[in-house]
C-alpha cells in the first residue's frame, strides 16, 4: 500500500479571525522528532488563512521535514499551512500513521523529497507513494498501545537521564562559584580585591593581522560561541584565552587549542602571565555568567564597558590559583565522565525507539489475531469510502456550476 491510498489531506481552510479563541498549532508548536506538542497559541492572534483540524485529526510540518514535526491534537483548532491535516478515519487509526511518521524511513523518504532551498518543503504528492503497511484496525490499535507503553517506560528513563545533566549543570556551578569564592580548599589563601578590567585586557582585533586561513591549513576556528566553521581572522601559534562576543551564547571562555584561529567575534584576553594563571582567569571568567551583561537584541553583543567593571577576588599567589585550577579540573573531570554515560543512555534511548517503531512496521512487536478483520477486506472499505466520497464531491461540484450558470442567465436577463 501506498500513503496516498489510505490518507488524503484536508483542504478546508479559514480566516482565523473567524476562528476567535480557537487554539493555534503552528510548526513551533511542534517537538521535532517526538510529537509532542509544547503549547499552542491563539487563533485571532494569527493573521492570513488557516487550516482547520479537529480531535484526533493527524498534522504533519511539511516545512524542513528533517525536523519531523507530527502530532495528534487532542482538541479542535487551526493549524498553519506549512501543516497537512489529515483527518481521523473509521477506517484507520490516526496513531498508526502517526507512529510510522515518526521512524526515521519516513523522515529520510520526505527530507529526500523536498523542494525549495531555503525553505525546503515536501508536498503531499511524493508522501503519498510512500508504502505503508495497512494490518487490520484491531491490530492497528494493538501496535499504538504496545508502542505506547514501551515509548512511555523509555520516556520515564529519558527524563531521568535529563534531571541527571540538570544537576551536572547546577553541580559545575557550584564547584566554580566555590573556586571564586575560596571555599574549595582548605588551607587559607590571601585573596585581592579587583575587576575584571585591572586584572586583564581583552580586544576584539585591535593590533592583531588578519590572515588568510588558506595559507595554513586546517586547524580550530574560535569564534563567539565557542569552536566554530566560519571563515577566521587572526591565527595564533599559542593558547589563548577568549571570551565570546557576539552570539546568543557570548559570554563564555574558552582557552583555544595551540595554533588556532580565532575570529572577531570573540575577544582575546591579555593579561600579566607572572600574576595570573590562565585556567584560572578562564574557570574565574565562566563563573561570572557573562552572558547577562549582553545586549537584548536578536544578536546578543557584549561590550568592553560593560566587562571591565565587574568586580572579582582572585588569589595574590599564582601557586594558589594553580592549586584551585588542579581541584576544580578534578571535580569537573569526574561530571564530564558521568555527562558522557548520560550522553551515550540518551542515544541508547533514541535507538531503541527508532528499533521498536522498526519492528512495529514490520510485524514483530504485536501477535496477530486470526479473527480480526482481514487487511483485505478493510482495504475494499476505503477504497469503497474514497470512491463515494469523489461522487459526492464531483456531484456539489456540478451543482456549484449549476447554480453559477443559473445565476448568471438571471443576470443577463435582467439587462
């Protein structure tokens, strides 16, 4: 079977004016690759014409399909354009469809299929040759419950993995707000009282050659968020220290890889080496949370002015920081290894989803019931409903034309 032999999308739009207080799905509405619907908006706060769905209805994003943006509403409401609906059917279940939409044949088979570049688009036209295995309507619900009892139990497990990286995350920033603030250690330390612009100096290229990346080769690109691809500016044979600048992570520090480029969308930081240790002004410059010194427009910039004044405590020996550096590298070593086995459990966990909708589809994850209706039989139904619902279309059309051509005799008549 074919998806086009089961399914047709609906073309029913409206002004969602009309719509008023009706819910708004649109494509960001959408959890890419789960089906998960993370809000929804209002439909008299959307402007030009909407799709109309209803409860149980499927929606698919046809926009950037690689996304694989599908759900199953559980209410009425409009959707964008960019969404195909396909009605809920008597004849086949829309979970079904929705679960094969999610295996990753199928997002593969219409990221293939796109047109356009910039916004690259799948039209229903190349889904609907996309085979699809139709089983009997009862099996078909056996295989949405089984999957969603599995899919439930790995869910459980991914949350947890989560809550696992969340207090990784909380745990780093308190090593780093106990480095700062010498409580790491239990010796007592001589600490001086500064800020960030009396303890270095940072630039964004002022002083510096820009060169030409292709003379040297392949080696790490630094830019405002950290590693990058982009083309480079200025090549340094050494570490560096550098602070993102430009970009909605700028703020973090980094120290580059030696012989590295580094573009102008970071500042490289300078500073009295004798004094200072480089890993620690780093782990001292990650502490402050930069990023919140940022500007509030869609391209966050940080700027000297605001970084200078910042004040900070940093130990009048150089023995002592490398002492807070060697504890503070410890802890954080020890949660870089246990953010990797949460990693690898995280993709464990997306394989096996993609292995259950596998053995779905093909038969293997449900037993089959000789007495269920047979797949045949349920196949003559629809095409018996599709065939009717054609007639029934052909026939308002002829009507509409009826009508039309009636109305424009009365017309002339009249002149």
């Amino acid at each position: 079977m074919q998806f086009g032999d089961l399914a047709d999308p609906s073309k029913v739009r409206i002004d969602p004016a009309k719509a008023g207080a009706s819910k708004y799905i649109g494509l960001e509405h959408i959890e890419s690759g789960t089906g998960k619907l993370i809000g929804h908006g209002i439909a008299s706060d959307v402007r030009s014409t909407k799709s109309i769905f209803h409860k149980g209805d499927l929606l698919y994003g046809k926009l950037r399909p690689y996304l694989n943006k599908v759900c199953v509403p559980a209410f009425d409401g409009v959707c964008s354009t960019d969404i195909l609906v396909f009605p809920r059917s008597e004849f086949a279940s829309s979970k079904y469809f929705f679960f094969r939409m999610l295996a990753e044949d199928f997002v593969r088979f219409a990221n293939l299929n796109v047109s356009g570049v910039q916004h690259p688009r799948v039209d229903f036209k190349k889904l609907a040759t996309f085979p699809i295995p139709l089983p009997p309507l009862a099996e078909q619900h056996r295989i949405v419950a089984k999957i969603e009892e599995l899919f439930s139990d790995l869910d459980a497990g991914v949350e947890a993995l989560k809550k696992v990286k969340a207090e990784l995350k909380r745990y780093r920033q308190a090593v780093l707000k106990a480095a700062v603030e010498g409580k790491l250690l239990s010796k007592n330390i001589k600490w001086i009282d500064s800020t960030l612009g009396k303890t270095v100096s940072i630039s964004s290229g002022d002083g510096l050659t820009k060169t030409n990346r292709s003379q040297y080769g392949a080696y790490l690109v630094y830019g405002g968020n950290g590693i990058t691809g982009k083309h480079s500016s200025y090549m340094f044979e050494d570490e560096k220290l550098i602070i993102g600048r430009v970009g909605v992570h700028c703020g973090n520090a980094h120290i580059t890889k030696p012989r590295s480029w580094v573009t102008d969308n970071a500042f490289v930081v300078s500073f009295d080496e004798a004094r200072f240790d480089k890993r620690f002004l780093c782990h001292l410059i990650v502490s402050l949370d930069l990023n919140k010194y940022a500007s509030s427009t869609a391209q966050p910039v940080i700027s000297q002015r605001k970084l200078y004044p910042i004040a900070v405590s940093i130990p009048e020996k150089i023995e002592d920081q490398r002492q807070i550096v060697s504890e503070v590298e410890r802890r954080l070593s020890v949660a870089e290894e246990v953010e990797k086995t949460v990693n690898a459990g995280l993709k464990e966990a997306e394989r096996l989803r993609q292995s259950i909708l596998k053995r779905a589809f093909e038969g293997k994850l449900v037993p089959q019931d000789p007495s269920d209706e047979p797949a045949s039989v349920l196949l003559e139904r629809i095409r018996s409903a599709r065939e009717e619902d054609k007639k029934s279309r052909s026939s308002e059309s002829v009507k509409d034309r009826g009508r039309t051509s009636e109305a424009r005799s009365k017309k002339e008549k009249k002149r």
